[in-house]
C-alpha cells in the first residue's frame, strides 16, 4: 500500500508547513487516514485522524488549534496544514493508515522547527 509523504523541510518557529500524502492501492474514500510523527528518540506519536469521509477530526493535545487534517478523496491526497509551528515539532512526520487489521506507513518526511 504505497503512501508518499510530501512537503517537510526547514522552518523558523512560528511558521508554517503543509504535508501531503498520496495513496494508492485501496480504495482510499472508504478509510480513515491519520499522520503520526517521530522525534529523535522518542517514541511515534499519534499526531491527527481524519475519517473517511472527512467530516471528524482528531488531534493530539500538543498539537490542537494549530494543527490541521484535511482530505481530497478525489485526489487520493490526505494534508496536514503546519501553523505556529514550535521547536518541539522537529520530527519525521508519516502518513498512516490501517487496512484490515493491519497498519501500513509511509517512508516519512522530515520537519524541521529551527532558527
């Protein structure tokens, strides 16, 4: 199940970034999607969820009301909007999303929150 993550990078605190995912190989209207992300020694973090639809959304405390999933079915695209971005947010950020019982990842891509 290819998921390519798109749009990470270097950003000064109190920017703003938006990642992309492109999915294939299922029928990608009928799943939730989510992104998680992973800091340097830490331990993957549940980030935000969409459902499939688009219509509920969940976020992770750290990161609610700056934060924002959305999703194009018609694109097979899932985004996640970046704003005030922190230090804290330095991460490889992956899309995810879970196919019969099984969870499947994309390669990551890295966000870097430094001045």
């Amino acid at each position: 199940v290819p998921l390519v993550e798109s749009g990470g990078g270097l950003m000064q605190p109190g920017g703003s970034l938006r990642l992309s995912c492109l999915a294939s190989g299922f029928t990608f209207s009928s799943y939730a999607m989510s992104w998680y992300r992973q800091a340097p020694g830490k331990k993957r973090e549940l980030v935000a969820t969409i459902s499939s639809g688009g219509g509920s959304t969940n976020y992770a405390d750290s990161v609610t009301g700056r934060f924002t999933i959305s999703r194009d079915n018609a694109k097979n695209t899932v985004y996640l909007q970046m704003n005030s971005l922190k230090p804290e947010d330095t991460a490889v950020y992956y899309c995810s999303t879970d196919l019969f019982g099984a969870r499947f990842w994309g390669q990551g891509t890295q966000v870097t929150v430094s001045s």
